[in-house]
C-alpha cells in the first residue's frame, strides 16, 4: 500500500517548529539558522514536496518563465531558446517552452496563458502579428520581451536583427561576381520575418538601380524546407535567375537540392544564399552561403532584457538589434 505524502504539519512536527515556521524557511523569509537547518532536514528525510504553485499563490512568485515560439523544429528557434535557457538557468528561473506561436488563435492563447499568473515573465516570438494580437500584448502587465520588431504603441522590451545591412553586403558581392537576375524565394507575406525581408530586398535593388539587374519575389505559404521543395519545383521560371536569395537556410537548402537535381552548376549558373546561419549550412555540400543574423546574442540579449525588466519594472524600454553579415561559402 502506497504511503501518504507528507503534508506540512507533518515536516512541523518532526522539526518541533510551527508550520508558520516551515513556511518561512520554504520562503526564504527571516528566522535563525538553526531552526532553518533542522526544517530542512525534516523536509529532506520526509521526502516532502514543495507545491510550487501553492506556493506562488502565496508569495505571487512562480520562479518561471515561459517562452513561446512559432516553430521548435526550425534550427533558428532551436538554437534561440538554448542561448536563452542557458542565460535565464544562472538566475534561478525555469524555462516553460512552447512552440505554439503559429497562426492567430495560438498566439493569442500564448499571451491569455502568460498573463494568467503561472509564471514571472514572457519572451514571446510569435510569426505573425493583428490588431487583436497587440491589444492583448498592450493588456499584459508582467515583464515581457518580445522577438522581433519593436510593435509601436506597446510597452514592450523588444529583440531583434537588422537583416537589411548583411542583405546588401551579399547582393553587393553577387554583382561582384557578375550576378545579374536575383530573385527572392522567401517566406510567406504575412509573416513578421518575411514581410521584413521582402521590405529589406526591395530597398537593396531600389539603391543599386542598374539597368542591367533584374529581379523578383516569390513568398511561399511558409518558411519549411517541405514547402520550399514543393514550390520551387513549380516556379517555371527558376532558370531565369542567376542568384537565388532565400528566406532562411532550410529554403536555401530545399532550393541546392532541386537545382542539382537538373545539373545546374553552383554558383556558376546559379547562385544561393540563406539566411539565419544555420550550424547545418557548413555540414552539406555545396556548403550553403548566409547572411548571420547572430542568433546567440538575441537569445542573451531577450534573456538579459526580461531579467532586468523584473528587477526594474519601471526602468526605459528597449529595443536590441543585432547587426547582421553576410558568410561566404561554396554556394555563392
């Protein structure tokens, strides 16, 4: 037969304290050392579990942190969330993660779950954003940080990259090459990543503004290497264009693929870049070009950001942007 779990009256008794007691020395709250080392061992030798949020209920701490992400397969979000646990772990905090910040209904239960008060802060990076979204966010009264751009109207710590500056480095090195017709196969449009790095595109070729170059946009329905492999398969007039640009290195790697599939030669016939500079990009072959979005410094800086911001609730509101640059390799 299954013992009872040992209760806190019971950890009392066996310390010869009060439960008050053993409740301050759960809550790290004032009393001698003495009497704080014998409710510990009484805790260790009962085996007794603290209800954490029981606890929380009543100190309004929880210890955690929840971070919600669009997508735990993609290696960016992969690599994001290890850099921002590592740094969020030193503190003390435990990470709740969530990879469900897909389309609009997940998003808006991610925001409801973090303002429901389980946890101490939220870093949130979400795919996309609406007008319901933000009111959410703007309702929201713990410490967040969010990835991505800052949203105008919040108060809101924000982290981000600037894609525009590695973006043009790579295409000012493509035309060094002789490259002539680009093409964007990015993301989908409504997205946060792929509205920014169409915007980011268009400005680079609006600059150059030579004669000679052309070039287009194609945004798939998402950024997966399964729907890159499908769509770029469809565009007809892939063999129009000598430098291939893609929303982020799995596209990038969907895109090598096909073209080797029909004996195109990289980079001489065609070349391409990817984007988030990914571990993956050095390990295949042709080794795939990049533009570094610095993915570790976000994680730290998100998680550097929200812990101050529960330090210092008042303090200003940030917005961190890493600087972006572009990694030659075999592909361009």
């Amino acid at each position: 037969m299954k013992s009872a779990k040992s209760t806190i009256a019971d950890v009392a008794l066996h310390a010869g304290v009060s439960t008050a007691t053993v409740s301050r020395v759960i809550n790290n709250s004032p009393c001698s050392e003495n009497t704080r080392l014998r409710v510990l061992r009484s805790i260790k030798q009962l085996k007794y579990k603290v209800n954490i949020d029981g606890q929380a209920l009543r100190s309004r701490k929880t210890n955690r942190i929840l971070l919600s992400l669009a997508n735990i397969s993609n290696p960016f979000y992969m690599t994001l969330a290890e850099n921002i646990e590592n740094a969020i772990s030193k503190s003390g905090y435990h990470i709740l993660l969530s990879a469900s910040a897909n389309n609009e209904e997940e998003i808006q239960e991610q925001i409801e779950k973090a303002g429901s008060g389980f946890v101490d802060g939220f870093i949130f990076g979400p795919i996309t954003f609406s007008p319901a979204t933000v009111d959410k966010l703007k309702k929201l009264t713990i410490p967040t940080v969010l990835i991505g751009p800052h949203i105008r109207g919040t108060k809101i710590d924000s982290v981000g990259t600037d894609e525009y500056h590695g973006m043009k480095e790579a295409i000012l090195y493509l035309r060094a090459k002789g490259k002539k017709r680009f093409l964007l196969f990015n993301g989908p449009l409504d997205s946060i990543p792929g509205l920014n790095r169409n915007n980011c595109f268009l400005k680079i070729m609006s600059e150059i503004n030579e004669k000679s170059v052309k070039f287009d946009v194609v945004n798939t329905s998402s950024f997966t290497f399964e729907q890159a492999n499908i769509e770029i398969r469809r565009l007809v007039t892939i063999f129009n264009f000598d430098a291939i640009i893609c929303g982020n290195d799995l596209m990038a790697a969907a895109v090598i693929n096909y073209l080797r599939e029909q004996n195109r030669a990289i980079p001489e016939e065609t070349a391409v870049l990817g984007l988030d500079n990914d571990d993956f990009c050095s390990y295949v072959y042709p080794k795939i070009s990049s533009i570094d979005i610095n993915i570790p410094e976000q994680g730290e800086a998100a998680a550097k950001a929200l812990l101050s911001r529960m330090q210092n609730p008042k303090q200003n509101y940030s917005e961190h942007l890493t600087v972006s640059r572009f990694i030659p390799r075999q592909s361009t």
